[in-house]
C-alpha cells in the first residue's frame, strides 16, 4: 500500500465548531492532523460576499491552528461557479467534491431514482467540472448510500451516475456508506479506479442509523480497501453518527490509520 496523506472532514465536529471554532481546530491540531476537509460553507443560493467572507474567516482560523486544506465539500449552482471557485481559492485548494445532491442547485437525493434524474444530475456536474477546471480546480463526487437505489429497469444509480459523468471528474468514496448500501468498498474502488482520489475512512455495523466505532471495531474492512485504493492521495476520517466522544473517536480512527501505513504529510 503506497503512503497517502490523512486528514480529516470537518464535518465530524460540527457542533464544537459552531461553539469555539478556533478552539475545536486547534484540539485537531494537537492531536495531530495537518490537513483538514471542509464541508460546504453556503448553499448554491449563498450570496457570492457572504461566502468568499465564511471563507476568509475559516481561513484565518485554519492558519492559526497550522492546519492545511486537502479538499473541500462544495456547493454547485445551475450557472456561474465564480463562488465556488473564489471559495477554493481562499482555502487553499484545487480539488472539491460535491458531497450530496442537494448542493446542487435543482436537485435532490430523489433526483437519482430516475433515469432522466441521473442524467440530468450528471450533466449538471460536467458543466460545473468545466467551469472549475478552467480554474485549475477538479471537481470530484461524494457518495453515500443511496446512490445505490435500483432505478426502473434493474441498474443501480451509482453506476449510471459514473458512465455518464466525464472522465475529469473525480470520486470521493465514502467505504463506511458504500457497505451501508450493501456494497463491497474494495468492488467500488475497483471499478472507479483512478478517479477515486480520496477516501472516507470510518467503521460500525455499516447500517443506517447505526453509531460508528474506531476503525478496527466494526464491520468495514479497512486494510482491504486501502490495499485496492493504493492509489488514493487523500485518507480522510470522519464520524456522522457516534456516542462516543468525537475527538477521542478521530485520535483512535487517526493512530489505527497510520498503524496501518497512512503518512500525516
């Protein structure tokens, strides 16, 4: 398994973020990240202003802590990107996934239970994809479970989503929902290949609403699917539902990663 970097998604402490911004990134820092994943700072109707200053703000507080940006979750709207990309920009990053479908202006998670849906979804994305990369920015898909909902006919969304989408575009998998969805991560990383560029690292009983544990504790195969992501750049942890304490679940996620060979930078 070729070294990637971790760091890790934002989204995990949002509620110490909201209370002590600058206090939460710091406690990450200490416990050793050096990069960070941001989750989407507007919605695709956030005035351009108030965006590029959320930006700012967390930028300022992320250069104190000593953390840098490796991606971040965007949101896409139905015209001009110039938000998304001034975002980028001030944080300190060229790749940015979209990270649900209702950060796309017009769409839903329902927007992928149907064929003309899942195209029309995927188009919206190589025009965004287009925009962006004449920016020098790359703009990436993340999945959850649902994805996977068998559209009429029998084929998984998933799967139609990513024939359509251009080849520029990249993948953020999420291994912890893929199993929610019934899939075998090592299977997604395989067919997605190099367009997977980054992975979302957690496990649990791998079902809906179930809590997630330490990564070596549940049902998710993690050295499995680092071996058939040799390839990724990014190893992002992240927690989205836990009665542990969430700090205390990043270190133990963080030390079993690098035990497994991940690099910090």
């Amino acid at each position: 398994m070729r070294p990637g970097t971790l760091a890790v998604q934002l989204y995990s402490v949002i509620d110490a973020l909201g209370a002590d911004r600058p206090g939460t990134l710091a406690r990450l820092a200490a416990l050793g990240f050096r990069y960070v994943e941001p989750f989407a700072l507007g919605l695709w109707n956030t005035p351009p202003d108030e965006l590029a200053a959320s930006a700012r703000a967390l930028r300022v507080d992320l250069d104190e802590a000593g953390l840098g940006v490796g991606s971040a979750h965007i949101a896409v709207s139905a015209d001009s990107q110039a938000s998304a990309i001034e975002t980028c920009r001030i944080l300190g990053t060229d790749t940015a996934f979209v990270p649900i479908p209702w950060l796309v202006e017009g769409f839903d998670e329902r927007s992928l239970e149907t064929h003309d849906g899942v195209r029309a979804f995927a188009g919206r994305l190589n025009a965004a994809a287009r925009q962006l990369a004449g920016a020098g920015i790359r703009l990436g898909y993340h999945n959850h479970h649902f994805e996977w909902a068998r559209l009429p006919g029998g084929a998984h969304a998933f799967d139609l989503l990513w024939d359509l989408l251009d080849p520029e575009i990249l993948a953020e998998v999420d291994v912890y929902w893929a199993a929610v969805a019934g899939q075998d991560p090592v299977d997604v990383l395989e067919r997605l290949g190099q367009r997977a560029v980054t992975a979302h690292l957690k496990d649990g009983p791998a079902a809906l609403d179930a809590p997630q544990t330490p990564i070596g504790t549940g049902d998710i195969d993690i050295p499995a699917a680092l071996r058939a992501g040799s390839h990724l750049r990014w190893h992002i942890t992240e927690i989205d539902r836990t009665e542990a304490d969430r700090f205390e679940l990043l270190a133990a996620n963080r030390e079993a990663l690098l035990a497994g060979g991940l690099t910090i930078s």
